[in-house]
C-alpha cells in the first residue's frame, strides 16, 4: 500500500498582505520508492501576486 503525505504550501513573503497558498506538494512512498509531486492551487495561478519583480 502506498503511503502519502499532503503539504499545504505558502507565500508569505516582503510585501504581500496575508500569507497566500501557493499549492500542494505530495510526497508518497510505495515498494521502496519516493516520489514527489507538486499541484499549483487555482487562485494563485490566476492572481496578480505569483508575478516576481523584473529585477529579481
């Protein structure tokens, strides 16, 4: 049986007014193997806060 950890990922850098989630990073082990994925949430995708600085 396979075995699966969720991590709720959030931005809460310089600038922004509240911490924001950016997604999910999904980690699962199964016959011995990791394997690691990560799911952009919606509402991050479509805000105007996942866009970094030109000068960064």
């Amino acid at each position: 049986m396979a075995d699966r950890t969720d991590i709720w990922v959030y931005a809460d850098w310089k600038g922004m007014k509240s911490p924001k989630c950016i997604g999910t990073l999904s980690a699962q082990q199964a016959k011995g193997r990791k394997a690691f994925s990560f799911s952009y949430d919606v509402e991050w995708i479509n805000s105007q806060e996942d866009k970094f600085s030109p000068t960064f």
